[in-house]
C-alpha cells in the first residue's frame, strides 16, 4: 500500500486512500497522519498508538497521546502513573518498534529536524521552564539552557533569554549574528522575521535590518515579495529592498485620525488623574449613584466620568455596579505599586513643565531646568506623593537586578541616589551578608528609614550626590539617577562614585537605553529634559561618560523589564 498517499477520513477516524475509500476496518476516536517510516498515531479510548497502513498496531505498548515519526523518532506522552511516567516529566521519544530512544524524560518534547530536538525540563512546583537541544540518544546538544528553544531548519534555530530577548544559534549552540529582538522567526531563504521595539522587519544572516520600514506583521518572503500589515492596518507586498508592490487593503485607519488620537493624549492623563484627585477608585465597587455621593459628583457628571474610565479600560459595569479592571487596581492609593502619586504628578507640575518644551530646545533661549528635586521638597506632602510614585516604578522594574548583578554577597555597596530605598531592599534580601549604604536627599531618607525601620543590614545616609561622599564600596550602584542630569553634572555624579569604589570595584548603571536603530524612549528622553533638564542615553554615550570619568565598561546585562544594567569597573 502507498501510505504517502493517505488521507484522513472527514470524521477523523480512520484513513482513506486517494479514491476515498477506507483502507483498513478499524475505527479510531482520532487519527494523525502517516509519517515514514509508514506510521500514523492515533487514539482510542483514551490510549494512544501508531499503526500499520493495514491499521494493525506497531507495537505492544500504549500512552496517553502520540506523535508523528520525524527522522526514525516519535514523541508520546507516558500514561499517568504509569511505570514510564515520573512528576512532570511524562514525554519522550519511541523508536518505530515502540522502544524508548532514551532513558530520559521531559515536560515537553518536540521533534527531530536536522538531527536535534527541543525538549523543556520543568518541576510540578513551578512554572519556570528551561528548553534546550538533544540529540537522538538524547544528550543534550550543549550546556547552555534557554528560556525557550525552537526547531531548527536549515541549520539555525531561535532561542530565548530569560529577559524576553530571542537570537539565532547553529547546531552547536554558538550565536550566529549575536543580534537581540522582541520576537524572531527562523531563516526562511536567506532571511528572518523579526521584531524590535519599534515593529516586524526582515533580517538578513547578519542579523541586521533589510530596509527602514517596520510593520505590525511580516510574512517570510516568497520568490523575492512578502506580504505585510502596516500599523494602519493596510496591507502590501513588498519587495526585499521594502519598497511597496502591491496594495492590498486601505488604512483602517487614516493618518489624519491616528494623529487626532495622538493629539489629544492629554484626555487621558486629566481623566485618569481628575478620579485619582476626586476618589473615584476609593468608592469602587459600587453603584453609580453610591460613587457620586461618596465622591461628592453630579449623578451626570459621575456617570460620565466612569464612561471615560471605562474606554480607557480601568473600570467596567456589572448589573449597574461600577467595578475596577486589574488596570485599575493601580490607581488605588494602598496598592503596592499605586501610580495614584504618578497621575497626579503628570497632570499636574509635569503638564505645566511641558509647556516649556519649545524654550527648552530652542537658540537663544533663557530657559533653565526647573529645580525639581528643591521644589518637591519644600512641600512635606508634595514630596511623599512624588516619592511613592517613583517607588511603585522601582518595586516593579528593580526585583530582578540583584540576581543580575553576579555579586559574591558580601560586598560593601552604595546605591546612591536610592530614592526610598526599595532597591537596597531587594538587594539585602537576596545577599544577607552584604553591607548596604542608601545614600540621598534629606527629607528622602528619612521616609526611607521609617518605611524600612526593620530592614537590618541597610543604612540609609544623607547627603548630596554631588559633593564628595566619604564612603568607601566594593559597588556603587545608581539607579535611575544619572538620566536626571546633562552630560556635566552625569560627570560629577560618576567623578564621586569613582572616589568612593575601592580598587577592583565595580559600578552599575541601571537605565533604560535608547536605541542607536529606533525610535523607543524618545518621549521619556523629552520629559526628562523638561522637567529636570536631564537625558535618556544609547549605551555608547553611556561608554563616553564612562570613560572620561576613569571607568572602564565591561558589559551591558539586558532584563525583560525596562530598565537595563551598565556594568564599568574602575580604571
């Protein structure tokens, strides 16, 4: 029987020839198709097996579920307590006789493609995972571990760091272009789809871009053109240079509507921070006419509020009662990472710092940066509120630095600059034995050491980042503090961070990076000038202010959150 020309049957249960007629007796629950070397899986009654083309089992043997042979190898999953089973660990692979191919077993496995398998290793405990490569023995590939690892095909295969980032490696786990993205698709005919912080693109073996243009979805090429979906939603073939084909659909949106939008952002900060100002998010849950009585609204007025509230998808409505979405959890003032501070912040004193963006760019011009950091903390409650925003952006973006910063655990360090502190925290809990200085503001410290009173190990200090510190650390650490300045005061900043780093010590910068190749971060790059006159930097304006102020750079560690870490030791 030709089995490479079998079909599955409409119903699923069996197989049919190119005649469609049934080519054995049998019926299955669920049938897959057939697979050299002439195999198919299937399922009855809760088993699962491959069969012959005549229908007749292959083997003795039975699982809970199946899988295509590719190249002499088939994935099944182990019946549930079974004798092959253990844990979580239930998948592997079976030769065509329905023997193991090794003894190993896994959480997941994938299939063979060029000689090497995916497969992911995980506890019960937990929803961490880790992929790797094996061969069909089922030794691993190489050593090295992934967050997740695809098939390969035409000898390359994607991966992912446990910061999100994806690359491609060869069959022996070396990087081919040592290029980082969002989201990456394998090389299809000399080309890859990927994704940066700016859209979809194509790249060529070098990992680099193949035009400008980014799209919101790629297709890979075919025989030179590509099918693509533009932000507004049109779509185009395109050519490998990026130029425009065909036109497939229209915009669904126009240009002139997306930039309306843009325009009247500001509906949305006064919005969200008029219900943070009037308790809107205190009175919730409720009924419509319970929330303007306790808010002290027009029924109307408050009606149309929570309207607004709702487009913007921080509250819903359930049987007339007006409920928070898990977005709008954070506006609540209790909540952990209350952004309340931060709403009225933006709509408030950054609002009217913004309106001295033309000065602040222009020739000729008198403007200087406001003087922020003094006027915040001339008003005790100004200053908390503030404080507790920048406190909730820390507690959210700084949890996995302290992993990522490789220390012994018992250095000294400061983290300079340490606002309320959440950081030294972070950093005490996962290294006990280390000996943290905080060091800021007066009025910042003090908050600090009444919200981390019990926090032993951690010493908060005031002081002037700009005068010297009399501190000596194995690590300075500053946080969010030199994207506040220009490139003059960054260099005074890091002049006393290398007087206080003791021979062989190590400094760490912790900022988000613009890119040298898009356009992400320039918004936050512009707030940052008009309120403290200060700037978002590429990694390599970063190595100039190293550098001229006796560091030597040694690395950039990525996270999956925004910020990343400079790592410099001193010169």
């Amino acid at each position: 029987m030709n089995w490479q020309s079998f079909q599955i049957a409409a119903s699923g249960t069996h197989h049919i020839d190119a005649t469609g007629n049934a080519v054995y007796n049998e019926r299955f629950d669920n049938v897959l198709k057939f697979h050299a070397p002439g195999l198919a899986p299937v399922t009855h009654n809760g088993i699962a097996w491959h069969v012959f083309p005549n229908g007749t089992a292959a083997y003795e043997r039975r699982f809970a579920r199946t899988f295509g042979f590719y190249e002499n190898r088939a994935a099944v999953i182990a019946q549930s307590g079974g004798a092959d089973s253990a844990d979580s660990a239930t998948w592997f692979h079976i030769t065509p006789d329905g023997t193991d191919a090794y003894a190993r077993r896994h959480a997941w496995c994938g299939n063979f493609q060029e000689g090497l398998c995916a497969v992911c290793d995980k506890s019960d405990a937990t929803i961490d995972a880790i992929y790797y490569h094996i061969k069909p023995d089922g030794t691993p590939a190489c050593p090295t571990r992934w967050k997740y690892a695809g098939d390969f095909r035409d000898g390359n295969a994607v991966v992912q760091t446990e910061n999100g980032l994806h690359t491609h490696i060869n069959v022996t786990g070396d990087f081919i272009h040592r290029r980082w993205f969002l989201d990456l698709d394998v090389f299809h005919k000399g080309f890859a789809r990927a994704r940066d912080a700016d859209g979809w693109m194509h790249i060529d073996a070098t990992g680099a871009a193949i035009y400008i243009r980014r799209f919101a979805a790629v297709e890979p090429f075919y025989n030179g053109q590509a099918r693509v979906e533009c932000f507004d939603g049109s779509l185009e073939v395109i050519s490998e240079n990026g130029a425009t084909l065909v036109k497939l659909r229209p915009p669904r949106q126009s240009d002139f509507a997306a930039l309306s939008a843009d325009m009247v952002g500001f509906w949305k900060t006064k919005t969200i921070a008029t219900a943070v100002k009037l308790g809107v998010f205190e009175a919730l849950p409720a009924p419509l006419e319970e929330i303007a009585a306790c808010c002290k609204l027009k029924q109307d007025g408050a009606k149309r509020l929570l309207r607004a509230l709702g487009e913007l998808q921080l509250v819903l409505r359930e049987n007339e009662v007006w409920r928070m979405t898990p977005r709008g959890e954070f506006l609540r003032l209790r909540h952990p990472l209350t952004l309340s501070g931060a709403a009225l912040d933006y709509a408030g004193r950054f609002s009217e710092m913004w309106r001295q963006l033309p000065a602040a760019i222009s020739e000729n011009s008198t403007w200087v940066p406001p003087a922020i950091f003094q006027d915040i903390s001339a008003d005790k409650n100004e200053c908390e509120t503030h404080h507790r925003a920048l406190s909730s952006y820390a507690r959210h973006d700084y949890e996995k630095i302290p992993a990522a910063l490789e220390l012994d655990g018992n250095e000294t360090i400061v983290d300079a600059g340490c606002g309320l502190g959440f950081l030294s925290r972070h950093l005490h809990e996962q290294f006990p034995n280390t000996k943290i200085t905080g060091l800021d503001r007066t009025e910042v410290v003090e908050q600090a050491n009444v919200i981390h009173r019990e926090t032993a190990g951690v010493n908060f200090v005031s002081g002037d980042i700009f005068k010297p510190w009399n501190i000596t650390a194995d690590v300075v650490i500053l946080a969010r503090v030199l994207h506040d300045w220009d490139d003059m005061n960054a260099e005074k900043i890091l002049a006393n961070a290398r007087a206080a780093i003791s021979q062989n010590g190590r400094l760490f910068i912790i900022e988000m990076l613009l890119s040298e190749n898009n356009f992400s971060g320039a918004l936050c790059d512009l707030h940052l000038l008009t309120v403290t006159g200060g700037k978002e930097r590429t990694e390599n304006e970063y190595k100039r202010l190293l550098a001229a102020s006796k560091f030597q750079f040694t690395k950039t560690i990525q996270l999956s959150t925004l910020p990343a870490i400079l790592e410099a030791r001193a010169a």
